[in-house]
C-alpha cells in the first residue's frame, strides 16, 4: 500500500511510537514559529526551564498581534521578545515585518520540514509541504529545548480537487466548501491532504489559504503536496535551494476520500457567528454592507491584494462602505507600493492598515452596531470583532471586492456584467522584491551571553499550577453549551495586551458570560480557590474550538480551576489543560450532561489513582442524587504530565 504526504513526513520525523493510526507518537521538530501574544508566556516558561540556545534547526519570535501601543504594554512585550530571542539564538521578526504565517511561508518554511507554532494557524505552511502543526506555547517551548512533539497519530481525509476554479471563483471557496462539509466539530484526530489534478494546479498562495482555515475545522494540520508550484514559489523567493519535492505515493490509501470539483464551486460566505455556517454568496447576496477588510493571515498574499487592487483601479468604493487593506507582510505591501497597486487602492478609497493582525484579533477596525462586516478571515465568533452581537461574513478578496464597489453583498461574478470587469488573474511574479532586514539573525554565543534581557514591568512571569488533590472537591462554575471557542474563554480584543499578565488577564477569563451587577466568574472562582473547592467548567460539543492560546487554560488554572467535563474537546485545548494541569474529562455518556447544572458541589474521590491508570473516573454529587462516569481518554505521557503537576513541572524534574 503507497504512503500518504503525511505519513512520509511523520515517518522521516518519528523519535517515539508506532506511526500507525491513533497510537501515540513523538516528532521531531525541525522549525518553530511563536507570535507575540503567545510567544511571551512561552519565552518565560521556555527561561524557566532553564533557557539557553535553541536546539532547533530554525526557530523563529514574529511580532504581529499585540502592535497598537495603547499604554507600554506591547513597546514591553517587544523588546522582551527581541532580547530573549538574541539570548536564545532565536530569530526575531519585528512589528511591521508582517503576519507570522505568512512571513513564514515567503521567507523560512522548508518543504518536507516539521514546524510547531503557537498559534493555530500554523498549518498555512502547508501550503508548501511543511507539516506544520499549532500547539500552546508550552509545547512549544519544550520543542525549542529540543524535546519531541507528542501527538495521537492522525487519520488522514484525501480531499482530492478536479478541474479548475472559475473566473471570481477564489481558493477560499474551497475551503469555505470542505468546512460545509466537515463542519468545526467532529475532526480532532485527522489530518487532510489535498491531492488531484485541480490541486496541481493551485498556487501556493491559494494552497496556503487552504490550509490556513483548514484550522477551522478543528484538524491536526492540512498539506499539499511539493512539487513544481512549490519550487517556482520558491525560485521567486529566492530559495530554490530549500525546494524538495514530496509527495504521495500514486497508491496511497486515505481512511476517507472527498472529493472536490472546482470548476462547480461558487462563492461562498461564512455568515455569522461560525466558520462553518456557510452558505453561497447569491443566498444573501443583496444586503447592505458598511464594512469590508482584507486581509489576515488567510487572504493577504500578493496575488490576493494584486487582484483587488486592479478591480479597483479608476473606481470608486461605495459611499457608505468603510474599505480598509492588511497586507500579510511587508513584502506585499512594498512591492503593492513600487508596482502602483497601493496607489490604486488609495484611490479607491481604502484605508491602508499596518502588515499585522489587526481587526482579524479585534485590534481595531470594529464594526459598528448592527452594520454588516465582509472580511477576508478565517474566523467570525461572535464579539471577535470587538463588537458584541458583531455580524461578521468571511469572504474571499473577490466578494469583498465587489461588494465594496456595489454597498451590497454581491457575487463577484457579477462583475463579469454591465459595466463588465474581466477578472484579473494574477501571474505571480518570476521574482519577489526581498529585504529581510527587519528579521533579525540572532548573534553567536559569546555575543549571547552579553545580551540584557529586558522584562518590563507589565510582563509578569507565570506560576506553576499546584499538583491534582487525592481527593477533588468541586462545584460547577459555569455550564456552557457546544463549541465554546477559546475567545469566549480567553477574549482578546482590548484585553489582548494583558497576554504578559496572567493575574491581570485571568479577571476577564469568560467575561462574555458575565452579568451587570453579579460577581464575575473570575470573582466566583477565586472565592471557590479560597475555601479549597477546585473550579469545574461543564460544556457540550467541540469545547476549546479556534485558537492555540494556552491563556485559556493557564487563567483559569490561576483562577483554581481544576477540571473541565465535556461531550468533547478540541486538541489544541485539550493538551493545554493538560500541560496547566487542569483534567479533561469527557462524558462516557453524553446525556449526563444534561444532569448537570452551574452551583452543583461533586466529588472525584481517588483522582490521582484513576489518572495512573483507569480509563474513567467516578464523579459524584453531593446532593445525593446518582454518579456518573468521566472518560480519561489520556495517553500515559498525558497521565504522568497531570500527576506532575503540569507540563513544566515535568520537564523539570526530568532534567533533574
Ligand atoms: C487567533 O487567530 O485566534 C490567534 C490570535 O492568532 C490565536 C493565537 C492567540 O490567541 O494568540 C491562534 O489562532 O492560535
Ligand atoms: Fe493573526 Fe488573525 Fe491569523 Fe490569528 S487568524 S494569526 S489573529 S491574522
């Protein structure tokens, strides 16, 4: 039987387990990226474990997210990042170099390579046939020390693409398609792998949009095969020498096949409050717009904004319509300005945002009430916007283009009539314009060590979680219901600058379910925290969709919540509360859920013993009222991680 991309990759990688399907297994990790609303938590934990230069091949701090400035917060956070990265021997992207993800793909992935990221959207190196992975910043900085990655080892879907997308048909119709199909829940454990003849055919940015929002659906990592799209990408970057081609075997089996034929698809839209609530932009196409951003990590690359910039030219944006332009890195937003694209965005009326994360986070650009939001993103959870009851659409550059021009939400193929627009595709370049003055190499040793490591006064470094009780008592702080998204436990918005203090930023932890005039829940848990009574969160399906930010385990770990029972949990999430040493626990069966309620007092009798080595645990009601089972589904390095106290614990006392 012929290999998938993935399994060569794993295999190449393989430093523990067996590859074979749901066994457990650890990578080598060849190339890390942090960002810096993650990467200063996993900086200090990384110095706490004791520091020193990287063991890596290549890792990599960007600064992209946290880039406003209101107060010294962020200014801190950046010179940290920028001093431990040199002490580290840690390459250092500055504010302004661009979004993570993309900067990575342009300038340092490498086909066939590991990347662990802290941040979700890591998968977009994908696009380029990197096995690319987002993780908690923990994990992270465990790989950087030169420890393996741990996983389950996935399934892996074949999505395999026939034909050719049509004219203002965009690659993020197709993944807008495959989330229509797979949904946000139901896909921990699976990778996709994209294959065919329409595959051959995309670029690597278009791949790269792919594989970006594949994170929505909650996968491992998404890839694309390395071949002659790849090395061109790379030969226009200038790095032909990192080109390997990788792909399949012609005989490779997939655990499922999908299949996708592009030159059928339409645009689509996710409409609000979820990525997967996807619909075809003519079923809502006529509303009235007041907002249209492109941009982020998912929809910023050259070809994307070359697109929108040559609709726009010698035209107008609507007069109601507030149009603004991200480029993904500053590579894309020079070369917009010395081709004259910029210009004509200028001249349409766009509003030119900085080469960062932006509105994408909530920093900024929020809409106003009750207006409709077209963006390029990958994400739409309500409030993300930083506007609550938001009405967030995500879209590819084409809609937003045109329903910028027309005020309305509008099907770009539209264009094609009166007045007609020919549809620009976008050759990419035989040469991108390259300056990577502003990633900055870090210095040799003997430099190293005379590096200051500068750790303002906003920046305060994170405790240890204490170890599990014998005996948990608890009581439900909060019952929630499915796909609750690390937004709504984490919000970021203008909370986000509060990253580098977890005190501080645990007083939001699920603010968007506080109440006017009722204690908050960080208030309740810390009342609980006092008495001894550990913290219990009780949520349905897919609980932690979205982001790697292990903040929504670490806050509410500081805020002394000790377990979380779900119908399901999403992975990212799931291996934070592990490495913060709070238990997940998942219904065995679904339905006592249910039973449960905010306010219950239950008792786990035994904890340590059952996560030596039981497959669930007894959890009992104070009240009286009949127990119920939780399933540990943990594996035995999870197991020992929980007894420990916490990943960093273990790391320590590992390296004793
Ligand atoms: C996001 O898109 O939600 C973020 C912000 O990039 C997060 C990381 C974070 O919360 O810092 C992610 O995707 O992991
Ligand atoms: Fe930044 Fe948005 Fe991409 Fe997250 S999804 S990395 S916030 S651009």
């Amino acid at each position: 039987m012929g290999k998938t991309l993935v399994y060569k990759i794993l295999e190449r990688h393989l430093v523990e387990g067996r590859p074979a399907a749901g066994e457990q297994i650890g990578i080598r990790i060849d190339q890390t990226l942090t960002q810096d609303a993650t990467g200063t938590t996993a900086f200090l934990l990384y110095e706490s474990m004791g520091g020193g230069r990287v063991k890596t091949d290549l890792s990599v701090s960007y600064v992209d997210h946290n880039m406003v400035g209101f107060g010294p917060e962020n200014h801190n956070d950046h010179l940290y990042l920028q001093t431990v990265a040199a002490k580290s021997g840690v390459y250092h992207s500055r504010a302004g170099n661009g979004i993570c993800h993309q900067v990575h793909l342009e300038r340092l992935g490498r086909p066939g390579a590991t990347l662990l990221g802290s941040d979700s959207h890591t998968p977009t190196g994908g696009g380029i046939g990197m096995l690319a992975i987002g993780a908690g910043g923990l994990d992270v900085a465990v790989a950087m020390a030169g420890g393996p990655f741990y996983l389950k080892c996935p399934k892996v879907a074949g999505v395999r693409l026939t034909g050719r997308l049509g004219d203002w048909v965009a690659a993020k119709d197709v993944i807008l398609k495959l989330l229509s199909i797979l949904t946000t829940k139901g896909n921990v454990g699976w990778v996709v792998e994209y294959f065919g003849d329409g595959a051959a055919g995309l670029s690597v940015p278009q791949r790269a949009t792919i594989t970006n929002m594949g994170a929505e659906l909650g996968v491992t990592t998404s890839i694309f095969a390395s071949d002659e799209q790849t090395r061109k990408f790379l030969a226009a970057q200038k790095r032909e020498g990192d080109f390997e081609a990788m792909t399949a075997d012609v005989d490779a089996e997939y655990d499922r096949v999908i299949e996708i034929d592009l030159s059928k698809l339409e645009p689509m839209a996710a409409c609000p409050s979820s990525p997967d609530n996807v619909k075809t932009v003519r079923e809502i196409a006529g509303s009235r717009v007041g907002q249209v951003v492109i941009g982020s990590c998912t929809n910023s690359s050259l070809a994307d904004l070359m697109m929108a910039a040559t609709v726009l030219r010698g035209r107008r944006i609507d007069s109601m319509v507030e149009f603004a332009v991200a480029p993904g890195s500053r590579e894309v937003l020079n070369m917009l300005a010395e081709n004259r694209a910029l210009a004509d965005m200028i001249a349409a009326g766009a509003r030119i945002l900085e080469s960062g994360c932006g509105p994408c986070i909530g920093q900024g650009f929020s809409p106003a009430d009750g207006v409709v939001s077209l963006r390029t993103f990958n994400r739409n959870f309500a409030g993300r916007s930083g506007t609550k009851g938001d009405r967030v659409y995500l879209v590819s550059p084409e809609t937003a283009v045109a329903s910028a021009l027309a005020g309305t939400i509008t099907d770009p193929r539209q264009m094609a009539k009166s007045p007609a627009i020919d549809y620009p595709r976008i050759e990419m370049p035989d040469e991108f314009v390259i300056n990577d003055n502003m990633i900055e190499e870090p210095p040799d040793d003997a430099r190293a060590a005379k590096v200051e490591v500068l750790l303002g006064p906003t920046i305060v470094v994170p405790q240890a979680p204490a170890p599990l009780p014998e005996k948990l008592a608890g009581s439900v702080l909060l019952k929630c219901g499915n796909k609750i998204t690390t937004d709504h436990i984490m919000p970021a918005g203008t909370y986000l600058k509060l990253r580098s203090n977890v005190p501080e930023y645990a007083k939001v932890v699920f603010n968007c379910f506080n109440e006017p005039g009722k204690p908050t829940f960080a208030e309740r848990a810390l009342e609980l925290k006092a008495k001894d009574v550990g913290g219990v969160i009780v949520a349905g399906e897919s609980y932690g969709q979205g982001s790697s930010r292990e903040h929504a385990a670490l806050c509410p770990m500081h805020l002394g919540v000790r377990m979380v029972i779900a119908k399901s949990i999403e992975r990212i999430h799931k291996a934070n509360l592990i490495n913060f040493c709070i238990l997940p626990v998942e219904f065995a069966e679904p339905r006592d859920y249910d039973r449960l309620k905010a306010g219950d007092e239950l008792e786990v009798a035994g904890l340590t013993e059952a996560i030596k080595g039981e497959k669930r645990v007894r959890i009992s009601k104070v009240d009286g009222r009949p127990e119920f089972f939780g399933r540990l589904d943990l594996s035995q390095r999870d197991r020992e991680i929980l007894l420990a106290g916490g990943l960093l614990n273990y790391t320590r006392q590992r390296s004793r």
